[in-house]
C-alpha cells in the first residue's frame, strides 16, 4: 500500500547549540553522580560559554578542589574575588579549605578571618571558625609562627622544583639554609639526601639518610628512599632487608600510605604495593596520574589485568599524554626517564648552558613525543641555538647536516647512549660531561678525532665523579682502544673540565 504524499511529513533538521546552562546542569549531574572528572569537563565547557558567571566558575573551582587540584581551584577563586563578584564571600571560606590542604596555614588562616569578618551569619561561619581553631591548635600558633611554617613550605617548594628540573646545586643551597634554620625538619634532609644522590655523590647521601634515621628513627622518607638507593645500586639484599623494616610500618595518612605503596612498586615488591595502593583507592583516595600508574604497574605484574586497566584508564583520564605508555607495553625505566618528559627537555633547550642545550637535542632525538616537539618553539625559534646547534637539529630531522664536527659530537654521544639508556637524573651527568667537554674543547681548538676514546675517557671521568670506581683497563676494552690512548684521552677530559 502506498501512502499519500501528502500524509509524509518532511523531517525538519533542527540545529542545537548548547549554552553554558546546558553544560552546568550537565555539570551538576556528574558532580552529585560523584564523577568529578566529567563533572570538571562540563563545567570548564560552561566557563568557556559564560566567563563572567562566578556561580560556574565557584562550582569549577570546588571540582578541583575535590580532584586535589588546589592550585587551580584557588585561581579561579581569586579570580571570583577580584574581578567576576567581590561580594561572593564564600570564596574566602574555600580558599582557606584549599591553602591549609597545601600547608600554606598563614594564608588559610587569613582568607578564614577574611570570610568571618565579611558574613558573620554565612553558611560556613562554624567551618571556618573550625578551621582557625584547628591551624591555631587552640591559640598556641601565632601569627608570626604561621608566617614561619608559610616560609619553610615555600622554601621547600622551590627545592621541589630545583629536583624536578635537575637543578640539583641550587635545591642542595636551599635545603642546607632550610637545616641550618630548622635542625629537625626531616624533610628537609631527606630532600638533600636525593640532590646529592642525583649528583652522583651516593656516599654522602648515604650518609645524610642514616643521619636521619640514627636521630629521628622510622623515619618513613629516609626507609623509603633508602631502599630505593640500594635499589639502584643492585643491591638486593641491602633492599630486603629495609623492605623488611617498611613491612612492619603502618601509615595512618594517605599521602603516607601512597609513598609506601609508590615505593614498594617502585622496588618491586608488587603484592606489598598492590595491597597499600588498592586500599587507598577503596577509601576514596583521589589520586593523581602516578598514583594510577603505580596501581595499573603492580596489578599487571601480580596478574590482575581487570584491576589493572581499569587504574590504567584513571592516568588517561588524569594525563592523555600518558597514551602508549601503558606498564604491559613498556618498561617502568622508560616513564622515568628523560626521554619521555617533554617539560624537562624543553627546560634543558631554554638553558642559558650550551651543554644543557645540547642535552636538550639529543635527548629531542631520543624522544617519545619527537612529533609534538619539533613543532615546540624550543626547537623551531629558538634564538639561544648557535650555529652547530641549528645544524644538529638539521641533522636529527632530516638526516643530514652541514657541519660535519655535529656528526662527531651525535657519535660521542650515542656511543654513551649504548652503554647508559634510558637518561634518568643520574645518567643525564654522564652526558653533561660529554657535552661540556666538547664546548670546552672547541674553545681551546683542539682538533676532534678518535669518538671511541672520548666516549671511553668521558665515562671514566664521570664514574671517578660517582665513585663507581670502573678501570681504566676495563673501559678501554669496552671502547676498542688501548689503554695508553685512553689516558691520554682522560687527561685532556680532565684538563677541559677542570
């Protein structure tokens, strides 16, 4: 049967152009249905539609709150405060929450006394008047006390962030005027204890940790970096025997908890770690990518596939950088390596240190994310670069170049590669070495020849440095020289370098 044409109706295309009321109720849904990733998702859409709204741009900040992303989340508030709505007092409140979360407690206590003294009859008041009692500790902490406890969170930040980027010097200057001010802020110590290791100055961070320890005894930082120094020191039995110590502790806070259980994966002890992380996470822990990558590590290692993708789609969530990079396809060295950090690569190619830019390419050459950085400004304007740095890039990414001394400095370098890969903190000084002197080198005009024999005297100088104490007779068979030419080669490493 043929229906009357004029009995079909023509369907109507209706276009659909969400506002940034549709995202905030979709926002609203996720963040009640407790999924605070969709949740931030939606409300940063709503944002972007309706910048000048604080009620969207409040519930944005309290997501990231929620995810312990207290850094952003007290943006966006000063941002409410100062420019979207003065009068949205609340905000004080929540950034007293997020600074005392950071342990930046003379910043909490002022923006609690801030919300006090704005709305005394506020839907907060007793939380912040809570708030205040707790950071006080019931009056006994001043205000100048406060401002103390501020200063050394802010010292050790800026360690933190000297430890990051390799900067190890400077963290060691921070941290011994942190010491020499405050004598039993462990942290501290422990800290230095990782800027001399990363220096290659293991016995001194030795040294430092047991310190620590004979003073301030379980220390659960000096037991957990412990035994990751004798790890990578090969020293397995040293590691089952503070493996055993750590067994025996039983941390109450989380950030504790997931040190022990980072730690225990770390060293791969992966029962110890599933059962510390796992826990965690059952409790509500709302950790970062690390976290989640630890957890999909130790339960792909103890054969729980389910558990382990499933934290595995948390660190996508979290860092979609981290695409590829799943622990059944690749080897933990890899992920911690510098190869893989794009920031610490850009870092090394904006140092005023020809040697650290020179770092910075080869480790661009070696790179997981090759692609998204030869579109990076660190490599395609990057006015710090000199001539046989524009070539070398040249020479990575088309295979050619026309200085032929970069064809030596890459073989040098690869040659040390072959032996020392992945780049983590420790090896990245071997390569220093390398790169300084050749600069040096340039300098005094000396003329290049032999890369076996540099490659043989630059590890010999670098394991002098980190007291690995390799010989002579040993290198220079590995490099395929004899060993007159490698002490040749080592004194004029020697002479450039000091």
């Amino acid at each position: 049967m043929i229906k009357d044409s004029h009995s079909i109706q023509t369907a109507k295309i209706l276009s659909f152009h969400p506002t940034g009321e549709y995202y905030f109720s979709k926002g609203l849904q996720a963040y009640h249905r407790r999924d605070l990733y969709k949740a931030k998702k939606y409300f940063g859409r709503a944002f972007e539609l309706e910048p000048f709204e604080p009620m969207i741009a409040c519930q944005l900040a309290i997501v990231c709150t929620d995810l312990g992303e207290y850094s952003d989340s007290n943006v966006i508030l000063e941002d409410i405060i100062s420019q979207l709505d003065p009068y949205m007092t609340e905000c004080h409140y929540f950034l007293a929450n997020n600074y005392a979360h950071l342990g930046l407690f003379k910043e909490a206590y002022r923006h609690a006394n801030e919300y006090i003294n704005k709305d005394k009859h506020g839907e907060f008041i007793e939380d912040a008047e809570d708030l205040i009692e707790l950071i006080t500790l019931e009056n006994s902490e001043t205000e100048e006390s406060l401002f103390e406890q501020d200063t050394l969170i802010h010292e050790q930040e800026k360690a933190r962030e000297y430890l990051e980027t390799g900067d190890f010097e400077k963290a060691i200057d921070v941290l011994k005027e942190t010491i020499q001010n405050n004598p039993e802020f462990w942290f501290a110590y422990n800290n230095l204890a990782l800027a001399h290791y990363y220096l290659g100055q293991r016995q001194e961070a030795f040294h430092i940790l047991e310190e620590v320890l004979e003073k301030n005894p379980g220390n659960l930082h000096a037991l957990c970096n412990l035994v990751v120094f004798y790890f990578y020191e090969k020293n397995a039995e040293e590691v089952d025997v503070v493996v055993a110590s750590l067994e025996k502790i039983r941390p109450i806070l989380p950030e504790q908890q997931y040190k022990l259980g980072a730690t225990f994966a770390l060293v791969g002890k992966f029962e110890l770690a599933y059962m510390w992380l796992k826990r965690l996470q059952k409790s509500g822990f709302e950790g970062d990518d690390t976290f989640y990558y630890w957890l999909s590590y130790s339960s792909h290692h103890l054969g729980y596939e389910r558990s382990a993708k499933s934290a595995w789609k948390k660190v996508l969530t979290i860092n979609p950088d981290k695409e590829g990079l799943e622990p059944w396809g690749m080897i933990h060295a890899n992920l911690e390596s510098f190869e893989h950090q794009i920031d610490i690569i850009v870092k090394k190619l904006e140092s005023e240190l020809i040697e650290e830019r020179l770092l910075g390419l080869f480790l661009y050459k070696h790179s997981f994310d090759k692609k998204q950085l030869a579109h990076h400004s660190a490599i395609l304007n990057n006015e710090l670069f000199s001539t046989i740095e524009n070539s070398y890039v040249r020479l990575i990414n088309n295979g050619d170049t026309i200085e032929p001394i970069v064809y030596f400095i890459d073989e040098v370098a690869e040659l040390l590669y072959k032996q020392y890969h992945p780049i983590t903190l420790i090896e990245s000084g071997l390569f220093i070495i390398w790169f300084s002197a050749y600069e040096e080198a340039r300098k005094e005009g000396i003329k290049f020849s032999n890369p076996s024999a540099w490659a043989g005297a630059v590890e010999y100088v670098w394991s002098k440095m980190t007291n690995e104490l390799l010989l002579q007779k040993d290198l220079a068979v590995k490099y395929g020289v004899s060993i007159s030419t490698l002490r040749k080669y080592v004194k004029i490493v020697n002479s450039l370098l000091y």
